[in-house]
C-alpha cells in the first residue's frame, strides 16, 4: 500500500479532483492549507508560497490506495504539470509513500 499525497494551489484543486476521479481514486480525503514562506528565497519552491503576509490558499489531499493505483495518478499529475505549464508556476506536488504497517 501506498499513502498518496498531492499539494495544490487553490485554483488547480478541481482539476485535482478530476486526476482522481479519472485514475478511479475510490476514496480520498482533501482539507485546506494556508501557506506561508519563511525565508525571503527559497529556489525548490519558488512560487508555491506567496510572498506577502497573506499568504496562499492551497488543498492537500491525502489517500491510501495500491501502488498501480499512485503510479497512474502520479503519472498523470506529471503530464498535468507539463501540459498546463504548471510547473513554471505553481505545479501540483504529488508524493507517494509506504505504508509499512496499518492496525
């Protein structure tokens, strides 16, 4: 098993939605971020935070599914990046980890 995490900007969460929905993600869980930088530059996330005390709105969603299961959907958020010149931008950051032990 797999812990599927993705991080988006609040524009791009039902295109998100939509990754899932279409990779048959049976269930899911999503909640809201607000982020913030801490340093004035860091380069790995150039566009992720704002650069303001306001900050940017973003969704984290979370799910545990089967390794076939994250690799499509990591896939695609890749594809998505590439396509919608996200990953200029603002792109989706997807990340996939081992679930070792479940109760």
């Amino acid at each position: 098993m797999k812990l599927l995490i993705i991080l988006s900007i609040e524009e791009y969460t039902d295109d998100v939605r939509k990754i899932l929905a279409r990779q048959k993600v049976p269930i899911y869980s999503e909640t809201n971020v607000h982020g913030f930088r801490t340093e004035e530059y860091q380069p790995d996330i150039s566009n992720w935070f704002a650069k303001d005390d306001h900050g940017v709105y973003s969704t984290l969603f979370f799910s545990i599914q089967d390794e076939e299961c994250v690799k499509r959907v990591m896939e695609e958020v890749k594809i998505y990046n590439k396509e919608t010149g996200a990953e200029k931008q603002n792109p989706l950051h997807a990340y996939s980890l081992s679930v070792e032990e479940s109760a």
